[in-house]
C-alpha cells in the first residue's frame, strides 16, 4: 500500500509505546509499577460521573454543535476569565474531544512547507511530530536545564526568524514540570510585539498544578490575546482522561476557522461528555484541592528520594506530576536506564530523548501513582543503580 509521504513524519507517543510493552510483561505475570503515562490515579469526582451518568440516560447521546453546547461554553468562558483575568467571549470557546486535536488544529490551520515553529526542549512529543507532518520544521530551544528547565530569553531570541509562524508554550511543563515566569511571559511578549504575524499556542493543560507560586499565562500580556491560543482542558485537572474533554481559547479571528476543520474532523465532542464537564466547572472543587495537595506532597518525597540515589540530580518541579531526573551520572544513556528500569527491576518510566534532543540524558517520571508504589519503584531504583555503582567500580 503506497502511503502519503507525510506519514514518515508520524511517530508513535513514547509514553504509550512503554504502556503497551509494561501491559505486555504485566500480561506474562510481571509485577509492574507504571510511571510511564501521564494520567491522575484518582478517580472522576463522583459529582461529574453521576452528572454524565444522568446525561446518558436523559437522552443527551446526539451530534451537538461543533464548538460545543454554549453552556459549557459560556462557563468555560467564565472559568478562563476568572484564572487569567482576562475577558473571554464564549464565542472564542471550542470545546474538543480531549486536547491534543487542538494542537492538530492550530498546527494544520497555521503553518505549512518552508515556516518554523519555535519549540521548548525538552517538550511534549505531539508538538514537533504535528509540526514535521504538516511539511513544517520544529525549532527546538533548550530550557536551562541548571535553572531546573527555565525558560532561556536569549535562546528564543535568536531562534526567531522570519519564518517563524508559531511559538509553542508549555506550562506548567510536560515533562520538566517547569513553570513560566511573569517575567518570561512579559519578555516573549516584548520579542512578538514587531511579529504580528506569529501566533502562539499556549499549552495550559495543568494550569491547576502549580505548586509554587500561581499559574501565568501569556493570554494577560498586552497584545497577546488576539494572537494567542490556549489549550486547557478536564483529563489533568478532573481526572476525566478517559472521558476525552478539552478545550482552546481562540482569538476571534481564528474561531471559526478551528470550528470549521472540528466540523470536519471530529464533528463534536460528545454529548454527555459536555455535560459532565460543565458539571466539573461548576461544581464543588475539594476532590481538585485534595488531588493536587497530594501531587505536592508525593513531588517532594519523589525527588527528595532521587536525589538520594547513586548518579541522579533532580530539580524540584514547580507545577504538573513529573519529575525530570538527570541520569548521567549514572554512566549510562537514557534509553539505556530506562530500558534496564523495566526489563530487570520492573520499574516502567520514560527516556528522555523522546521529549526533544535536550531531554537526553534524562528520564520522565510521573508520580501520578500511590505513594506506596512510589516508594517500591524507587526502592528498586536505587538497588539496580547501586549494584552498577559497585559493578563499575
């Protein structure tokens, strides 16, 4: 079968690449501990669920409009202008199923053949892999990595070019758990005032994971708003990953676009879905409050403990569930570890090469698990890396 070339582009998500061999080895009788994929081990709050549950069963199984229900539009619009102080039309609301089809849309709708687009590094995987397929070329600028993967002005400075169509921001960070300063957010601002002809695509996804300090967004900046779209959504913050809910903030000029390729791609998301989110925005936000005060508590023992282990150094994240853990003193490669990591101690995490060339040397570590299976993935952590301490000496 001949395929468009734009398949070569195409490369499959590392986090569920790992998932699916740890199944695997699991399915043979393994004792796996899963690290590898980005998803809140609690449960949907049982608000939401019973609020879905009721909208099955009233009936709400049917098309809705391509954006989405306008309640849920319009609380979603309430809910952005509440967290970022910043006035949102519900008319600027596209309601997806889940968030990644934002970051198709945006791409897709933006850039083609010969433009850039500027990408943090380490990053998201799905950003450079949409970029390439839409015939366009991924400009890869590292983070800091000895300022705990802060944002480098200088760097993207010099990284804009006059191809440059869209800028891609991730905060708080998948996989660094970094988090944008206001005085990197005013900085990038100040540098696309002269570009009018650069959109940015904020990636806001943990927006309610930040644990140190508050969450920013770009959208506030002075002349950012009519050019910036944000990517936020439930999976993170509601534990609804399965129920497939996201949403973007579009400038108005771009609403209908992203509206119309939706309608072409995906037509909506679904009915009972849309319920149940608009059940999460206003309902009660305890079961958020208590999740995230047990992502702090689980980052501070994780990387308190990784620090502790034979060749790992390990910044402490300001917001989302991973640690970025430097290995190199480990003598080994990434993927090597990481490799080792399930095949010997059954410890399933992420090299760090998947996330861009600066996540080399590193692995992803998602402590969205119990705090007990922490506790045991770490134990055989250091008991594998001390035995090769010793081998090596």
């Amino acid at each position: 079968m001949r395929l468009a070339g734009r398949m070569a582009h195409l490369t499959p998500s590392p986090s569920f690449t790992t998932l699916a061999r740890a199944k695997a080895m699991e399915a043979a009788g393994h004792d796996i501990i899963h690290l590898e994929v980005g998803e809140p081990d609690f449960d949907t709050p049982a608000n939401v669920v019973e609020a879905g549950v009721a909208a099955l069963r009233g009936g709400h199984t049917r098309y809705t409009p391509a954006a989405g229900e306008m309640a849920l539009r319009s609380a979603i619009a309430r809910h952005v202008g509440d967290t970022r102080d910043v006035d949102v039309a519900p008319t600027q609301i596209l309601v997806a199923p889940g968030g990644k089809p934002v970051i198709y849309y945006t791409i897709m709708a933006l850039v083609e053949a010969g433009d850039e687009v500027i990408l943090p590094d380490p990053t998201f995987p799905s950003y450079a892999t949409i970029t390439a397929y839409a015939g366009a070329t991924p400009v890869h600028v590292p983070l800091d990595a000895e300022r705990g993967f802060a944002f480098d002005v200088d760097a993207f400075a010099a990284a804009l070019s006059p191809r440059t169509r869209l800028v891609v921001l991730n905060s708080p960070s998948n996989p660094t758990g970094a988090v944008l300063s206001a005085d990197d957010l005013a900085a990038i601002a100040r540098l696309l005032a002269d570009r009018p002809d650069v959109v940015v695509l904020a990636d806001e996804i943990y927006s309610r994971m930040v644990y140190d300090g508050v969450h920013r967004s770009i959208l506030t900046e002075s002349g950012m708003a009519e050019r910036t779209v944000v990517l936020d959504g439930f999976s993170k913050t509601y534990a609804m990953t399965g129920w497939r809910l996201g949403y973007a903030v579009l400038p108005p000029a771009l609403a209908p676009i992203l509206i119309d390729l939706q309608s072409n791609i995906t037509s909506c998301a679904a009915d009972a879905t849309q319920v149940a989110g608009l059940a999460a925005l206003d309902g009660p936000q305890a079961d958020v409050e208590a999740m995230v005060h047990t992502f702090r508590s689980r980052r501070d023992r994780v990387v308190a403990r990784l620090n502790e282990l034979p060749g790992i150094r390990c910044a402490l994240p300001a917001g989302a569930f991973y640690a970025f853990p430097d290995i190199r003193g480990t003598g080994l490669d990434d993927l090597t570890l990481a490799d080792e990591l399930l095949t010997h101690t059954g410890v399933a995490l992420l090299a760090g090469r998947g996330f861009g060339p600066a996540g080399a040397g590193h692995l992803r570590l998602s402590y969205a698990n119990a705090m007990s299976n922490l506790d045991r993935a770490l134990d055989r952590m250091g008991e594998h890396l001390t035995t090769l301490a010793r081998a090596g000496a």
